[in-house]
C-alpha cells in the first residue's frame, strides 16, 4: 500500500483518490481501511503500534526463520525499511509510516 501510494502520487493521483479505489473495491476490509487513512492523511499520531515494536518483531521473526533454515525474504525488506524509517527519526510514528520511505525513496 505505501509504495502503491508513492507511485500514484508521483503521477497526480491524491492520497485519498488511491484510498478510495483501494477500499472501494479490492481492499475493501477494515486493516486496508484505517491503514490506509493514515497513509492518505500522512498522519501516524498517535501510534497504534510503534515504528520500533514492528522492528523489534520483524528482528524476532528473522531469528526464528534463520534457526529453522527458512528464508524469509520479504522480512529482510520489511527490516531495511523499518531501519530506514528509524534513522529518519520515525520510530515512535505509527508503522503505517512506512509509507514515508516509500514517499522518500520516490522523491515525495
């Protein structure tokens, strides 16, 4: 949802346009919802669950797949992305802030 949202805002489309055909039609479930709308407003306070407990989970889920021997690759993502929001001073923002590495990345 948060690089979806980068790409269409980089060609003209508002936030709240990309949400509304976002949870009007596919995604039209409560997480997509208020995720979503905190994406679209870029507000991320007050924190539902912190930057740095998601960090703190993904860590937890990346030692439990390497004791197993199971690659968890879209968490090695996930973590360069919650390390890079961090740096930014972003940790105690809600996680849907993740959106604003995307948006950075993107040049927003």
């Amino acid at each position: 949802m948060a690089e979806g949202s980068a790409l269409v805002r980089n060609h003209g489309v508002s936030g709240a346009d990309y949400l509304q055909m976002l949870t009007g039609t596919l995604f039209a479930a409560p997480a997509y919802q208020g995720y979503g709308a905190l994406i679209a407003a870029e507000n991320y306070q007050p924190a539902g669950f912190k930057l740095t407990l998601g960090m703190k989970d993904v860590g937890l889920a990346l030692e439990a797949g390497g004791n197993s021997h199971t690659p968890l690759p879209f968490a090695s993502v996930l973590k360069d992305n919650f390390l890079d929001a961090i740096a930014h001073g972003e940790g105690d923002l809600d996680w849907a802030a993740l959106a604003n590495v995307s948006a950075r990345r993107g040049g927003l």
